[in-house]
C-alpha cells in the first residue's frame, strides 16, 4: 500500500523481521523492516512486520494474475483461501477455524516451507478481484494432533500496526 508519506509499504510475518534488507521477488525493489509485533508462540495473537520500500516504488496491484481489491475484510471459516508462497507457490484450501484473536486455521493445503512465510493469503471475490485476507505464518499442530495451515489476518495487522494509506 502506499501511506501518506507517499511511501510503499508491505505487510508480512514479524517473526520474519530482520536488520538486513528486504527484496521483493516481483519488483526487485530493497526495503526494511520499520515495526514488527510479535506475541508470544501458540497463542494466535499478532504476528506482523512492516517494510518500508521507500518513495520511488509503487504498490503491486495484482496477485496471481488477478486485480487486488483494497478492502481488507476479516477471514471467514469455511471460506475458501490461497496463498502465493516463495517455496511452495500458488496453494489453495479453506479456513477451519479462528485461531486466537488475529489467526486463522487452514486446511487442504500442502505444508508450507521455509520462506512461504509473509506470503499473502487471499480469496477470490464476488467480482473476480483478489481480496488480500492475510499473512502466512507456517503450520500449527494443534493439542488433538491435527496439522494446519496457519495465517493472520490483515485486517488485525491494519490497526495494530497504525496503518493508514492514501490509496
């Protein structure tokens, strides 16, 4: 997204933050970490990192070949998800349940790998558009044994991490 200051910015995973910078694989463009909100392992809380890519940068508005819809509507269980990871590519399944109070539990979908964190998790809308719903966070075995898919929502990321755009 673009924020005020006329910067474009990207919301991903904060367990992902780091000093060194970050480089987008579709546009090349270098950015860094400016805030990251991480709560404590297994507790479905917040799970979000914000890069600045800088004012000479524009906001991607596509996602697997699709127009992005700016809306960020909360995750529904039982909707069906996908996300567009580094290592696994272009995944797809539903959402099982919420997972605390910014995660969401996937099923159907192959196990993430290292580097599929901080890919977006989306659905396709009514009008054939993407709806960007989330980051991907990996995989969470839960107390029963069961495998999920693990995502947060954008829309908790959006307050929690301040965010307000211009576009």
């Amino acid at each position: 997204y673009t924020g005020t200051d006329a910067h474009t910015y990207a919301v991903t995973a904060g367990h992902c933050a780091s000093t060194a910078p970050v480089r987008d694989q579709s546009t090349g463009a270098t950015g860094t970490f400016v805030a990251s909100i991480v709560d404590p392992p297994r507790s479905g809380g917040a799970d979000y990192g914000l890069v600045d890519f800088g004012p000479r940068t524009v906001a991607l508005t596509v996602i697997s070949g699709r127009a992005a819809a700016r809306k960020h509507t909360r995750p529904r269980p039982g909707q069906t998800v996908c996300r567009s990871g580094i290592t696994t590519g272009e995944q797809c399944g539903s959402i099982a349940a919420a997972y605390g109070d910014h995660q969401y539990l996937t099923t159907g979908m192959p196990p993430s790998r290292g580097g599929d964190s901080g890919a977006p998790v989306w659905a396709v809308g009514d009008d054939g558009s993407v709806q960007v719903l989330g980051i991907w966070l990996g995989g969470r075995t839960t107390a029963d044994g069961h495998d999920y898919g693990r995502f947060a929502a954008l829309s908790s990321a959006v307050s929690a991490l301040g965010i307000t755009s211009a576009d």
